[in-house]
C-alpha cells in the first residue's frame, strides 16, 4: 500500500474519532449549557448554542437547597454502603465457586444467583414495597442499602468468580508448601493479583446503585430521598426547571466521574480480567 493511501486512511480515521467524539461529548456539553442559562432562554426556538450571559442561579441552588443536599448525601451513603457490602460478600462467594467444587457442583447456585438479573425489577417492586411496609424499611438508608445489596451481589459474585478462575491454583498450592495457611495464601498471592478486577467490580457495583431509580422512587420517603428521586419532582407552576435539573445532573455526575478517573489503571487491568501482570 503506497504512502499517500495510508495518509488519507489515517486522517480518515481520525476524522472519525473526531466526529464519534463530538457526538459522545455533545450531551455533556447540552447540559452545562442549559444549566448555565436563564429559564426564560431554555425554551426558545431556535435554541441557542451558548447561554447568553452565564448565571449559576442553577448550581447556587443544588449546593445551598437543603433537599437537593440531603438527597445527594442519602445516594452517598446507600451507593457506599451497598457496595462495600456487596464486593465484600461477593468475593468471598466469588473466591469460595472458584476454589470449591463442592459449592455449587451442578452450577444451579450460580445459575440461580445470576437469574436474579435477569427478570424485569418492576416484577417485584410492588411485593418488595408490601415486605418493606410490614419489616419497617421503608424510607430507611439501611432499608435501601439492602435492597441494592440484593440486586448487586449476583453481579459482584460473578465478577469476582471469574477474576479468581483466571489465577492458576498452582499459586495457592506454592503458598500451602511455603507454610502459608489459605488465609494468608489469598491476602499475601491472591488478593494483590485479583485487586485491579475488585476495584472494577467495586466500581460497576457503585455506579449501578448510584443511578438507580425505580426502587429509590418507591420505596423512600421524605426522610431518605435520592437524587434520583427529587429530579422529577423540579416542577415550578406546570414549569419543568430544566437548568435545575440539568446542574443537578452535573453535579451527581462527578463523583462516578472523579472516581473512574482516579482508578482508571484498576479498572482497565480489571475489566481485562486482573491478567495484565501475570
């Protein structure tokens, strides 16, 4: 191939990834510019590519209204403490249907463990708010965090099977020989091996209790609202607040957004199976 046709196929491509990138970024960039307009110039047709004059009535709002505030910290404290309980569990079953045969020796547990994600959550919403209702769990953080426990623990479970499956057993049995109980055989060879993969699946597990939506909108109250909850309800006299909403996107957005920045090396070695380095 001469060196002019190979030219114009790399600036063909890039010519792609320019426009793939302007097409993923655009959202992004719709948001911050309706947040940053006055009410009155979010309707108009056409619309404006830019916000003419940049007010932060919209961010004032979300960081200073004491139910927006609230909200964001009752999704904190529900993402972080299903999470933490989910990866946690979810190792240790992951770790215990890669080790031991005798778990689950037909498959039917894990099986059944993954059907769990497979059927529609508005199947069970409406028994799950009756169970809530006679348990005392409804709008309680602690009600919450163990219904996402719930739905996340298959996929914790799962992730972290296969990140174990992926390590040769024959490291566990060099560790045996050395004197090494199981114990410290998973925390001294296993666990640096499989940490990229548990931050991963740490990862995915946050950010699907993060955004979800459905059970939050039925099972909390006033007292345990999420975010996802008080956005449909910014409607001013038959008025949809849309910078509003869309500075409360911006700023729900950046925690995932940090997060998955910071431990962008953990998750991409992760998600390759944690096999990076063996």
């Amino acid at each position: 191939m001469s060196t002019a046709r190979t030219n114009r196929f790399k600036w063909a491509g890039r010519g792609l990834l320019v426009v793939y990138t302007l097409f993923v970024a655009f959202p992004i960039y719709w948001t911050l510019n309706t947040a940053f307009k006055p009410l009155s110039q979010i309707g108009t047709f056409p619309p404006t590519l830019y916000p003419k004059g940049f007010q932060l009535d919209a961010f004032v709002w979300v960081l200073s209204n004491s139910r927006a505030i609230d909200a964001i910290l009752n999704s904190l404290i529900i993402a972080s403490g299903t999470t933490i309980l989910s990866v946690i569990l979810g190792a240790l079953a992951g770790y215990a249907f890669s080790r031991f045969s005798w778990v689950d020796p037909g498959g039917h547990v894990s099986f059944w463990l993954l059907s769990t994600r497979m059927f529609p959550p508005v199947a069970v919403v409406l028994p799950i708010f009756f169970i809530y209702g006679q348990l005392g769990l409804q709008d309680t953080l602690i009600g919450l965090i163990l219904l996402y426990l719930t739905f996340n623990l298959p996929l914790t479970t799962w992730l972290m099977r296969d990140f174990f499956d992926k390590i040769p057993i024959s490291f566990e049995e060099a560790a045996f020989v050395d004197g090494y109980s199981r114990f410290q055989a998973f925390r001294k060879v296993i666990f640096p091996l499989v940490r990229p993969g548990l931050v991963a699946t740490m990862m995915l597990a946050w950010v699907f209790a993060w955004n979800e939506f459905l059970f939050a909108w039925i099972i909390t109250g006033n007292n345990t609202s999420t975010y996802t909850t008080i956005i449909p309800t910014l409607i001013e006299s038959n008025q949809i607040q849309w910078n509003n909403i869309m500075a409360m996107a911006a700023v729900v957005a950046t925690p995932p957004t940090l997060i998955l920045i910071a431990f962008r090396d953990n998750i991409i070695e992760g998600m390759t199976l944690g096999m990076t380095d063996i």
